[in-house]
C-alpha cells in the first residue's frame, strides 16, 4: 500500500466514524477490527499490532500497562 491509498483508506475511515457519529464510532471501529483479525489471520502480527497500538496509547496518555 503506497502512501497515497494509506490516506485514501484512512480518510474512508474517518468518513465512516463521522456518518454514523460519535455514539456509534467505538462500535464501528471495533467492528472494523474483529473484520480485519479475520482478513489478517496471523495471531503473531496481530498480537505484535495490537501491543504497538497500546504502547502508543499508553506513552500519550502517561500510563504503562502492568
């Protein structure tokens, strides 16, 4: 995926998240997450993923998970 379909995709995503509003958003993205593990289908990368995405969340909020 080049650069530009990354923004494509993203800027759908957000897109989606907007048309259903901000009550339905955490729902859409987990939804959107269960369909992508599925596609994925590699428990390794998708463990490896889901570490990254709370490492992140984690350094930007201050709080460490034990």
């Amino acid at each position: 995926m080049n650069a530009e379909d990354l923004d494509t995709v993203y800027t759908d995503l957000c897109r989606a998240m907007t048309a259903v509003g901000e009550a339905q958003a955490p729902i859409l993205l987990a939804r959107f997450a269960l369909l992508a593990i599925v596609e994925i289908a590699d428990a390794g990368r998708l463990r490896r993923l889901i570490a990254a995405a709370a490492e992140d969340l984690a350094e930007a909020t201050g709080k460490r998970e034990s």
